[in-house]
C-alpha cells in the first residue's frame, strides 16, 4: 500500500519540476520578496524632514505589523498555489482521461487519492516553509526584526494551504478542476471575510455575527488557521495593548486558536481526506 | 469469453461497448450483475494484475519520456527490477518506439502515443490484453502492424479481447465476436457461425463436359460460361477439390471464396433488432 501511495506521490514530484511548475513559483516568489526587501531597506533608511531617521523602536513595531501584512498577502499566494496543485492533480487527470490508464492497475482507488494529497502537501508544504522562510530572513537582514514564534506561523500558513488543497481535491472528483478551484478560493475569501466580520462584531459585542462567523470558521477553518499564523508573528506589546482598536483591527489576532480547535481542525481535514476516497470510489470514469 | 481467443466486441455507437469495458476494468460501476476476468472477481488486484488495457481515450503524461511512462507502470505492476529495463525495451521495440523511447510523450503524435498505450498494456505480459479502439489513431502501416501483433500475443497465451469499429480489422484477427445494441447481446459465436457457410467460385479457362459432370456430382452450379459455384462447401474441403480437379486435367483461371462480410452480417442483425 505504502509503495503504490509513494508511486503516485513521486509522479506529482517529478511533475512538479519537469513542468517547471516549482521553479517558475519559486521565482516570482522571490521577486517579490526581493520587492520587500527594498521597501524595507527604504523605511529603515528614512530620513523626516529634520534630516533623522526612523528610530530602531519605530522601526520594530511598524516592521512588526509589515511581518502580519505581508504574511496575510503569502497566505492568499499560498492559498492560490493549493487550488491550483489540487485542480491539477485530480480533476484535470479526471478530464483529460489520464487516469484511465491508472486505476485498472493494482491499485485500490485510495492509494490513488491518499498519493496525490501525499504529494500535493508536501510540494505546498515545500513551498510555503521555503519561502516563507527566505521571506523573515530577508526581513531580519533588513531590519533585525525577528517575530516572536516564526515556525510555528509557517506551519498555520501551510495548515491554511492544506485546507484550500484538501477543498480543491475533494470538489475536483466531482466538478469540473476549474470549477474546483474557483469555489476553494471563494471559500477561503469567504473564511476571511467571516473573520474580518467577527474581528468587527467582537469589538462591538454583536453576538449574531460573532456565531455566524464562527460557524463559517468551523466550515471553512482556513481563516481559523490563519489567525494562528498572525498571532505567532505578532510581538507580545502589539497583543498587549488589547484596546478597542486592536479588538477590531481585523489583522491582529488577540490570541492564538484553541486547541479544540485545532483538534476540529485536524478533525475537518481527515473527514475531507475520506470524503475526497469516498467520492472518487464512487466517480464513473 | 474462452481463454487464449481473440474476441471481438461489436456494436453502433451508444450501444454500451466502452461501458461494459469500463465496467469489467473497475472505471465504471455496474448497476446489478457480476463478472469475472479469467475466474477472478471483478476489481480484485488480482484481476487487474492479470489485465493490461489500452482505453479508447489514450492519454498518457506528456511531461514523461515513453520509457518513463512505462518504468512507472512496471513499478505498480511489481515487474522484477532486473528484468524491468529489457522488458520494456522490449515492448517498445514491438510497438515501433524503439527509436523514440527516450522522447518525452508531449512530443509524440497520436498515433505514437497510441503505439505507447498499447505498449503500456502489454507490460508484465498479461494474460488477458484489452484494447479499445486500438488502431483509431494509427495510419495504414500501424493499423497492419497491430492486426500483426495480436496473433504473435494469442500464440504466447493472451486473451484478447478487441473492442473495435472496424469490422474489417475485427474480421481478419478475431476468433469470436459479440453483437450488443442497446446494452444486449444479439449475437455472439465464431465468424464461421455468425457470417454462415462459405460459398466457391471456381473460373476455368475452358469447362469441358467431363469436368462439367465431375462438378455437377460434387454439387456445383454453373453460371453458364466457364465458371462453377458451390453454395455450401467446408471450408477445410477446399484444397483437396482444387488438388483433385487440376490433376483430372482442369486448367483452373481463378478460386474465390464467397461469404457475407462481417460488415453485412452486423448491418443484418442490427436491422433484425
């Protein structure tokens, strides 16, 4: 079971890079980072008209909200490349008959779907730690600002990437790849739209949105997870000012998720992980 | 289906061919019913180990060479490693990609991946090959290359069973075929039982009246010129009556079997439904 998992996972690999699908990410990823990097450079060298510059507190704490905007941004891109990874993989292999060829060989049909998710994760999984690593060094280079817990944020953003490739994989058995890929986006826009709304509604005791929102994170835990990710790079004394400016600020997380919910979390992606066998058990080809 | 036959699998457009294959291969679900391939359950590993398909629909992925594409399916088929590189260097020599083997799919016209497909479905040398459509994209020389290969795979032991449109092709490799329309059997059984007995026309040069009353006594009819017809003759009777009567003195200008094609016999039975 292991060895046909691990064949189709290989395939995504060599895939990956004989498409030059990583590498050409990988590229305008660090385009963009190098974007940052400059932007950085030119705060942190800012003269006032007085002629000083930013001092280096200044330049902490406006880095620090910089680090949970730009990492917002990386969660969208991560995101993008999930949908993209997961319509690629099953859907289009659905429609372009590929996988005629594939499932009447000895192998059961969840080694086929458990090898692409293996496979798909570990790319998105690759992609996302990389990077996103290249990213905070960047940014400690530039300014020496290090947020207080920068592992743990990378593994929240690629728990976010998880949630739009397990949707992207479980839909694409069944609909169309692009339709797949469309609907998981808007699901992870709607996630954060509900966050934005329950950020808002929590600083103005709406108790009404605060469920509905909470309802959509439990659906939809993509923005869940992405709270995690921000309160990891946020600084102790950004979380400690906890006014109502910060309550409603829709980028601050005042705390990280609980542990019921990631313990939901990882629930959710394992009832995906066995809706998406179940579907594509079921799926005439 | 008999093991070790070249079964043929006929039938219009709609009438349910790719389905039924699609069924016995685990693609599609079967509403009620059971099958077996060569006595193992439908679906099991083992059936499917002993099974090699080339489908109607032949993709294969373009980003990998042909060798690649077949390393990968002798991986999940389990083919000793050792044996794995001449194994398939092997099938891709017999499918004409010898050559080629090393190009990357994408690259390929259809009518090589095609020649691919069916080099794909013959790894591990299954005992039981399924081919749908195998020549719709192959031109003239491919199309005889195949109706070449599916002899030499049924005198190594394969069962193959040929899903085709081509009634000609089906008619010059198969043992057996099946009529289905509309999702039923309408005919099944050898081409001797399906196409009827085989006629002869027999043209001489010059019908001499000894020869005419030798033929009369074995049954023939005359056209009234130099020629004779037998309406009913075995087939395997043939050679014998040709022997005989060039021996009795007859100079014999040309034999020709006379039967309804395969063609003709399928328009009949779809017309009979």
């Amino acid at each position: 079971m292991i060895g046909n998992i691990l064949l189709v996972a290989s395939l995504i690999w060599r895939e990956a890079t004989r498409r030059r699908l990583l590498p050409t990410v990988a590229i305008f990823s660090l385009v963009l980072i190098g974007a940052t990097a400059w932007g950085l450079n030119r705060i942190a060298t800012f003269h006032n008209p007085s002629g000083h510059t930013i001092s280096h507190y200044e330049l902490t704490v406006l880095t620090s909200v910089l680090v949970v905007m730009m990492a917002f941004m990386f969660c969208i891109i991560v995101s993008l490349v999930s949908a993209f990874l997961g319509a690629l993989s099953m859907g289009v292999e659905i429609e372009n008959g590929i996988l005629l060829a594939i499932v009447p060989r000895p192998l059961r049909r969840f080694e086929i779907v458990l090898g692409k998710l293996l496979g798909n994760i570990f790319l998105m999984a690759a992609y996302t730690i990389v990077i996103g690593a290249i990213e905070l060094a960047v940014v400690r280079g530039v300014t020496g600002y290090v947020p207080p817990h920068p592992v743990v944020a990378l593994l929240y953003l690629t728990g976010v990437g998880a949630v739009t490739l397990l949707i992207t994989m479980c839909l694409s058995v069944r609909v169309s790849a692009v339709a797949a890929g469309f609907a998981a986006i808007v699901l992870f826009g709607l996630a954060r739209i509900a966050g934005f709304a329950d950020t808002i509604a929590s600083a103005l005791n709406n108790t009404a949105v605060q469920q509905a929102s909470l309802i959509v994170s439990l659906v939809v835990p993509s923005d869940g997870l992405w709270r995690g990710a921000a309160f990891a790079l946020e600084p102790a004394a950004m979380v400690g000012l906890g006014g109502a400016v910060q309550r409603g600020n829709p980028f601050i997380a005042l705390a990280p998720p609980a542990y019921a919910y990631l313990a939901w979390s990882a629930a959710w992606a394992i009832a995906f992980v066995i809706a998406t066998i179940a579907l594509f058990a079921r799926r005439d080809l | 289906m008999k093991r070790g036959e070249i079964f043929g699998f006929l039938g219009p457009n709609g009438a349910g061919k790719t389905t039924a294959v699609k069924m016995l291969l685990g693609l599609a679900r079967p509403n009620s019913g059971d099958a077996a391939i060569l006595g193992q359950p439908l679906n099991s590993l083992k059936a499917r180990h002993i099974t090699g398909y080339l489908p109607e629909l032949f993709r294969y992925q373009e980003w990998l060479t042909a060798r690649e594409v077949c390393r990968w399916h002798a991986a999940l088929l389990r083919i000793d490693a050792a044996k794995r590189t001449s194994h398939i260097d092997d099938i891709l020599q017999r499918v004409g990609l010898g050559e080629r083997a090393d190009e990357r799919v994408g690259t390929f016209s259809k009518g090589m991946q095609q020649r691919l497909g069916l080099g794909v479905s013959l790894l591990g040398e299954p005992q039981l090959i399924v081919l749908d459509e195998p020549t719709s994209a192959l031109d003239p020389v491919g199309r005889a290359d195949v109706r070449a290969l599916l002899p030499q795979l049924k005198a190594k032991g394969a069962t193959i069973f040929l899903n085709s449109h081509l009634l000609a092709e089906v008619e010059a490799v198969c043992d057996r075929v099946a009529v289905i329309d509309r999702g039923s059997l309408i005919a099944t059984g050898s081409l001797d039982e399906l196409l009827g007995h085989l006629a002869l026309r027999i043209s001489f040069v010059e019908l001499g009246e000894s020869l005419r009353r030798n033929l009369s006594a074995r049954g023939a009819a005359f056209d009234g010129g130099s020629t004779a017809i037998f309406g009913h003759i075995d087939e395997s009777a043939v050679p014998a009556l040709i022997t005989d009567l060039v021996q009795n003195g007859a100079a014999i200008k040309a034999v020709q079997p006379i039967r309804r094609t395969l063609e003709e016999r399928f328009l009949e039975l779809l017309k009979e439904e």
